[in-house]
C-alpha cells in the first residue's frame, strides 16, 4: 500500500505488469511480432487485412479472454465496475475502434511495445493519448459526470 | 512450437497480467487518468513491469536472425511523426477516459464479465470498420457526383 493513495494496487499492478510485458516479449522474439492488440484485433475479425497472419491474430484474441478467466477462477473473482450507463461505453468504444486504427495503435503495441523500443512514433502516441484521456476525465469531473 | 500455440500462450499471459494487474477494472483505469480526483497510481507500475521485460526483449531481439518461432521479424518500421499518428491517439485517449476502456482491458473482460463489457466491445469494431471502410464509402459518392 502507498501512503496516500489506498486504493493503489502497485504490488498486484508490477506483477501484472510483467506478465504483460513477458507476453508481448514471446510475441517478439517467438513470433517477431508486436503484441499489439488493436492491430490483432482488426486482423483478426478481417477488419484489418494486412498485419499478422490471420490465425496468429486469432489465437491472441482468444487467449486474451483465457487468461483473465483463469485469474479470476484462480483468485476466486476479478473487480471491475463498469459505467452505470451504456453510453460512455458505446460512445468510448467508436473512439477507442476508430482512434487506434487511425493512430496505428493503442496502449499495448504504443504504450508497451514501442515506448520499450524508443520509436519516436509509440513514444508520440503515447503522450498524445494519456494527456488526452487526463483532459477527458477531468472535463468529464467538471461536469460533474463522475 | 506451432506459432498458433505461441500466440495463444502469448495472449493469454497478457490477459492475466491485465486481470491480475486490476487493469480490467474500468473504474480503475479511470482512476488513473483522475488526477484532480482520487487519483490512483496502479496504472503507472503495470506499465513500469511491463516494460522492463520488453525492454530485455528488444535487447535480445538484437542479437537474433530471426524469431525462434517464425521464419521473419515482421516489425514497423515507420518513424513519421504525421496528422493519423497524433489524431487518431487524441481521439483514442478521448474515449479511453470516457470509458476507462482500451482494446486488451476489453477483450480480456469478455472472459470475466462478457455482458458487462459486450456494448463496448461491439462498438469498438464498429468504430474500428469505420475507420476502414468511410474512407471508400465517402470516395464512391463522390465519384458518383
């Protein structure tokens, strides 16, 4: 625990951090593939049609769901509190979709993968998109939204 | 090893490093990105774990002539700073906020919460197919002007 903030989780957050940074380090080196999962996704529904092999995309688009599942079974549940309307989450979702196809990535192929590799572009990317999440989530406080 | 198989042992040790990191949690995303609210901090040692062994990684990647795998390294090579790099991630942290949602928190949510999370899910590939497709759509009517 961190004096100050108690809801911060930095013990579980590192080791999670981990495995996701050992899982996109099997995808490079195994596969000499970026662990991006926007990029995956849309090859992976045919959305997208050059990138990765289609059944490599699928199978990582699979497994994603499979891991979670099994840490909530292993540790008897996982917490996640949704938005009480769907609004946030259909609106969040088109900007999300259509943001990262645009931007060429999102915070696992940017954030993890290319910030790792000091590419000036993941490096761009992701200051661009955590300032403007901070600026979104602090707009959406004045308004009283949350 | 089959690269199917490595792919899916990739995605699923990604899918629980973002459960057991709390990074499935919405709320908690959100909570990272409120910093004039009860700001918390988690996001920012998951993204410090997950870059140390990439970062390893990269370094060993250096030094192989191809993957262990696959017969080629198949990496982006682009280092333009251009207009879709800069809107497209504005736009994607924009509904990051609004949401608290990303695309692997998300789908990983499918195997724990798949009702939950399916309206953002189905939305994020309508957006994602809007991206690909209004492009065309847009250019056919004009040419039929």
């Amino acid at each position: 625990m961190i004096p100050g903030f108690p809801n911060a989780m930095p013990v579980e957050g590192f080791i999670g951090g981990l495995l996701i940074g050992l899982a996109a380090a099997i995808m490079l080196l195994g596969l000499g593939r970026i662990a991006g999962v926007s990029g995956l996704a849309a090859r992976a529904t045919g959305i997208a049609d050059t990138g990765a092999p289609r059944g490599i995309a699928v199978a990582f688009v699979i497994g994603l769901p499979l891991g979670a599942f099994l840490i909530a079974t292993l540790a008897g549940g996982v917490t996640t509190k949704f938005p009480v309307s769907i609004w946030p989450l259909i609106i969040g979702g088109l900007l999300v979709g259509f943001g990262t196809r645009l931007g060429s990535g999102c915070t696992s192929g940017h954030g993890v993968c290319g910030m790792s590799r000091l590419s000036p572009r993941s490096l761009v990317a992701t200051a661009l998109f955590m300032a403007s999440g901070f600026v979104t989530v602090a707009l959406l406080r004045l308004g009283a939204f949350l | 090893m089959k690269p199917i198989v490595v792919s899916l042992v990739s995605g699923a040790l990604f899918g629980a490093g973002l459960a057991f990191s709390g990074m499935a949690d919405p709320a908690r995303v959100q909570g990272f990105l409120d910093l004039f609210g009860n700001w918390d901090p988690t996001l920012a040692f998951v993204m410090g774990g997950a870059l140390i062994p990439m970062a390893i990684a990269w370094i060993i990647k250096g030094r192989l002539h191809a993957p262990l795998a696959a017969p080629v390294f198949d990496l982006p090579t682009s280092t333009k700073l251009d207009r879709p790099l800069a809107l497209g991630s504005l736009l994607f942290g924009l509904g990051w906020g609004i949401s608290g949602l990303c695309p692997g928190p998300a789908l990983a949510d499918l195997g724990v919460v798949p009702l939950a999370v399916m309206p953002f899910v189905v939305a994020m590939f309508v957006g994602m197919a809007l991206h690909r497709f209004l492009p065309q759509l847009t250019q056919q009517k004009g040419a039929s002007q």
